[in-house]
C-alpha cells in the first residue's frame, strides 16, 4: 500500500520513491499497449521520479506528468532520457486540484504507483474521477492501479514495526523498509509510518529516512460503482499487468476504464 505522493516535498522521500520500481518493466509495457490503443496525448497523474512519462513519451505520446512533489519533479526532469525530451512537460502541482489547458483533451490518463489510494475522502475521489473524465477525449481511456484490501494491514498492531520489503539499490549498499500501521474500518482510512534503513556493505546502517503517509483502501465493487458514477464506461479489471483475470487470489487491482462523453 506504499505509494510515491507526497505533499511535504520530502527530498529524502524522493531519492528512495527511484528505488521502490527499479528494473520493474511490466507496468510500463502495459501502459504503452494501452496508450497505443487512443490518438492524442498522455497525462501521469502522479509521475513520482518519471518513470511512466519516459516510457510513455520515449514511445512517441506526447505526455504531462504531474506531481505535488518540487523534489520528485526535479529528478524527473534529470531521469529524463534523450528519446523523451521534446516529448515530455513535467509539472509540479497538486494532484487533486490540478491545473490543465481546459480545452485540451487526452487520449489516456495514468494514475500509476497506487497513488490514487492517496485520495482519503470518497467526496475528493468522486471530483477527481469526474475532472479526469472531462479532460479525457471521447473514447479516452483511464488506467490506475491499486491494492487489494489486506487483511494483513487492516488487522495489524499499531505498536509494532513490520518488515515490509528490502530495496535493491543496484550497488553494494541496499534499503530495508519497514512500516508502522493503523488502520480504521471506519473510514478505511490507513496511516503508514515508515522508516527506511540504509545499509553499507559491511551490514552497517549509515543513515535512516522517516516518511509518513495516508491511505484509503477502496473495495472492488465500491470502485466499479464510483467509477460508473463519475461518467465511465466499458469498465474492465485485472489483477496484475500481464491482464491475468481479477479473482479471490488477486491482490492488486489494474482498472482500465472508458471515457464516453
């Protein structure tokens, strides 16, 4: 349930969000098939560090990425590759309020990274889903990832640091994440404190990174009705990028939805 967004502009946060996808491809290929599917442009609603605006803007879609981060954006524009310069705008602004030509039209909006699990107010999903549907071009498509509700997090102890994954840092130094959770059924509202150690070669940690964020966990029907509420249609899920079958398993949510205005 780790997503990228981040509103206090943490630079510490941003160094670590390049590692959390590093050498992961299947996303990416999954949004240029899709992106490949409609004419026009791309929008990255939460482009994190850029990745998905390369890989969209380095197969020819001209792409806006946009980020709350200042610091995120800025090591997007250095990770840009040279087939995607010319190709690419990136745009520090909030991912909920978010400021676009309005006469401009996309044929694909990406919200990868769980970032839409950022949302923590159904009222702030439903505006947000219904702004994307009026930026979209008619037959456009909706692309957003997110986490299947887990137990494991929802009935966890508040008090205890949990193990939650190790990052490969390509080098001989690596990253161990580990998280703090709470969660209420009320709101389905998560909170995640999570502290990151950076370890040497010798097992060493050299320094710690303190990140705090906030989630919502929508269920899967929840999701298929909000975003029929919001104008889409043709509304399809899968369980991963490889756009295996959603079933009892599953434990990511792919949505890709239509745009019928």
């Amino acid at each position: 349930m780790i997503h990228l967004i981040d509103e206090t502009n943490n630079s510490e946060w941003a160094d670590l969000c390049d590692l959390f996808y590093l050498g992961v491809e299947d996303d990416l290929s999954f949004y240029v098939e899709q992106s490949r599917k409609v004419g026009g442009s791309a929008l990255v609603l939460g482009c994190s560090t850029g990745r998905v605006v390369n890989a969209l803007a380095g197969s020819g879609k001209f792409t806006d990425g946009i980020d709350p981060s200042a610091a995120q954006i800025a090591k997007a524009s250095n990770n840009l590759q040279q087939e995607s310069r010319g190709k690419s705008n990136l745009i520090q602004d909030d991912l909920y309020d978010f400021e676009v030509n309005e006469s401009h039209r996309y044929g694909i909006v990406v919200i990868p990274n769980y970032a839409f699990m950022s949302i923590i107010s159904p009222d702030d999903q439903e505006t947000f889903l219904k702004r994307i549907n009026q930026i979209l071009s008619n037959g456009g498509l909706l692309v957003l990832d997110m986490e299947v509700p887990d137990p494991s997090v929802m009935l966890c102890d508040p008090s205890i640091l949990y193990h939650e994954l190790d990052l490969d840092t390509q080098q001989d130094s690596s990253v161990t994440i580990y998280t703090q959770r709470d969660y209420d059924f009320f709101s389905q509202i998560g909170l995640l404190k999570i502290v990151a150690e950076h370890i040497d070669a010798s097992g060493l940690v050299t320094k710690r990174t303190l990140h705090e964020l906030g989630f919502r966990y929508t269920f899967r029907w929840e999701m298929f009705q909000l975003l029929k509420l919001c104008g889409f249609t043709s509304i399809r899920l899968f369980s991963d990028f490889n756009m295996e079958s959603f079933d009892e398993n599953s434990t990511k949510m792919v949505w890709v939805a239509t745009n019928n205005n």
